[in-house]
C-alpha cells in the first residue's frame, strides 16, 4: 500500500527545482508576450511599409501585373522630383502644414491649461453646463459649419489664410485637451496646493510649478492628439484654403490623383514625408511622458 511518505515532489527532493521551474515559466510567459507583440507591430506596420517600397518605384512598376513587392529597378529620386511636380507647389503646402498644426495646437494649449484648471479647482455656478457644452462642441465637425465659418471669415477679412484654418483647428481640438487636462487637474490632491502656498506661492506659480510637473503626461497627450489631427486635416482646409500655396499636404495630395491617371510613386513619397514629422515629434515627447511621470514633489 503507498503512503503519503512514499510519493515525494521533486520540489521536496530538490528544494532549488521550483524557483527554477517558476523562472522557466515566466521566461516562456515573456516569449510568448513577445511574439504576439512582434506579430501585432508587423500587422500594423505592413501597409506603411508596402507605402514606403512603393515610394521607390515607378509608376509603371506600381501598376504591374502581377505585383513586385521589392522594386525591380529602385527610384529613390522620387523624392527629389516630386518637390518640383507641376501639380502644386510643395514645399509651400509642407511649410503651411507646419505652421498651421503647430500655431493651432499652441493656441489649444494656452487655452485649455487655464481652463481645465479653473474648471477642476473651482465650483462655479454653470460649471457642469459648460463641461458639457465643451464636450458637445466635439461631436460636431468643422464640414457642418463650413457655410457659416467661411461667412465669419469673410466677414473678419481672413478667408484663404493660415489664420483661418488655425482657428478652426484650435476650435473643434480644444474639448478634448480640455476634458483630459481637467481630469488630470481633478487628479492631484488639493493638499499639494494648500501646502505650495502656505510656503509664499501665488496661484500662478502654484499653476506653473507644482501642477504643471503633476499633469505633463496629460499635456503631452493633448499635444500629440491635437497635432496629429490638425496635420491630418482634409475637409474644412479643401474649403477654406483655396490658394494652392496655403493648402497643407492633406489636401496637395489630391493633386496627384486624377480622373484618368494618378501619380501613385508621389503620393506614396508624400504620405511617406507626410507621417516622418509626427513619428519624430512622438519620438521626442515619448521622453517627456516618462519624464512627467515622476515629476513634482511636495516639500
């Protein structure tokens, strides 16, 4: 007959086996994580590559059948030319692209800060009203009020500007850099102010030095939101922007897609242009977001 001391687990015959099974079993648990994180990027990133290869061939190749998937002949001077391609002038739409997207998310910042903080350390009569119109105002799409915006430009004398394209960017992003920046605000105990000025801080610098640090990670956020939708901006810049220098590139690119024939090794080298500016402002925020999330302290 077998006996509870005649069965032994090998973790009672070797004491060292179970941390090392439980190292082997984290080990492939990381692994595992690691494929599957390695097969979703490769999803994701396929159409940008098949985007990028597609940028160095020629429109011929691109139009070949069957498909190449690597460029036969490679023409990386596609990149070259299509700056001096007589369908719009680019370097301007890439400069207009620039100023817009960065002057509207500037102008969304400066607003929404101030506001969230207000809205997240004082209960003022309306204050759920207001947060809920600003909510409100981002369902709506600047499509929608194209007729009375270009009356309202006309009117201000700045139809066909980067004024105005900046102005309704900064307007249909500022609800959500307001509502993200209010629930930071929301977030860092009122302890923290309370203790800053009983050491001698205004309310201003009670802003710009303790909850500022505090709520970085909530700034960079709205940065990146409101930049990559001002840059990707089509609809209301094909409307208002009607002097090809002034148009950004989300528009410029129609250019080269026509009725009876598209330029498709353009419009990949401009997508391809067009994307390089943000993946390298995400590259360099990305350090300020870990940066913010461990910044402030209290004395």
């Amino acid at each position: 007959m077998t006996t509870d001391t005649d069965i032994r687990r090998p973790e009672a015959e070797n004491p060292a086996a179970a941390p090392r099974q439980a190292r082997s079993r984290r080990r492939r648990r990381r692994w595992d994580l690691t494929a599957v994180g390695v097969v979703i990027a490769l999803i994701f990133l396929t159409p940008f590559v098949v985007m990028v290869l597609g940028s160095l061939k020629s429109r011929a190749e691109i139009l070949r059948i069957p498909p190449t998937y690597l460029p036969q002949t490679w023409h990386p001077d596609n990149y070259a030319t299509m700056w001096d391609t007589p369908e719009t002038p680019l370097p301007f739409n890439m400069v207009s692209t620039v100023v817009i997207a960065v002057s509207a998310t500037v102008l969304v910042l400066l607003v929404a800060v101030p506001a969230a903080y207000h809205t997240a350390r004082h209960r003022f009569p309306g204050r759920a009203v207001f947060l809920g119109l600003v909510l409100i105002t981002q369902m709506l799409q600047p499509t929608v009020l194209v007729t009375g915006l270009i009356r309202q430009f006309f009117a201000l004398g700045i139809n066909d500007t980067w004024m105005a394209m900046i102005l309704v960017n900064a307007a249909f992003n500022l609800s959500f850099a307001v509502w993200i920046l209010h629930s930071f605000f929301a977030a860092i105990p009122v302890e923290i102010e309370e203790a800053a000025q009983l050491d001698g801080l205004n309310r201003w610098q009670i802003l710009t030095k303790v909850s500022l640090p505090l709520v970085w990670p909530g700034i960079v956020t709205a940065t990146i939101f409101t930049i990559v939708a001002c840059w990707n901006e089509f609809a209301a810049s094909l409307v208002v922007l009607t002097t090809p220098e002034n148009q950004p590139l989300s528009v410029a690119l129609t250019k080269f897609v026509g009725q009876y024939d598209t330029a498709w090794q353009y419009v990949f080298a401009i997508s391809t242009v067009g994307i390089v500016p943000v993946v390298i402002l995400f590259a360099l925020i990305e350090k300020r977001l870990v940066a913010g999330l461990t910044a402030g302290s209290v004395k």
